[in-house]
C-alpha cells in the first residue's frame, strides 16, 4: 500500500511538473529567457569581435604610419 501512494505521489509530481512546463511556455517566460540568454551571448561575442576588429584596425594602422615613416627620404 506505501509502495503504490508512492508511486502515485511520484506520478503527481510529474503532471505537475509537466504542467509547469506547459504554463511557461504558454505564458512565454521561457521564450522571454532563451531570447535573453540568446542575446547576452551574442553580445558577449560581439563585444569580442569588435575588440578583435579595433586592434585589427590599430595594427594596420600602424603599419602604415612605419612605412611612411621609414620609406621618407631623411
């Protein structure tokens, strides 16, 4: 008799469980979440790309201003 009020508490917990999953995304929170969690990890990608691209643009710059410097008849 514990065994199956056990198992049926068990089979409770999972409908609602279940249900829980249901009403989040019905209600769109878990939407909302993976679109939040989606967003800051490209935006942490991006902030690198960007950095990447600034020291990118920083090199080549650079490069540029040493030949001129060192190709100017002196």
């Amino acid at each position: 008799m514990t065994q199956t009020r056990d198992e049926f508490t068990l089979l409770i917990d999972l409908l609602d469980s279940i249900v829980q999953i249901l009403d989040d995304i019905v209600s769109g929170r878990t939407i909302s979440q993976f679109v939040e969690g989606f967003c800051s990890t490209m935006g942490n990608a991006l902030t690198l790309m960007y950095v990447g691209c600034a020291f990118l643009g920083s090199a080549t710059i650079a490069s540029i201003a040493l030949l001129i410097w060192l190709s100017w008849p002196g």
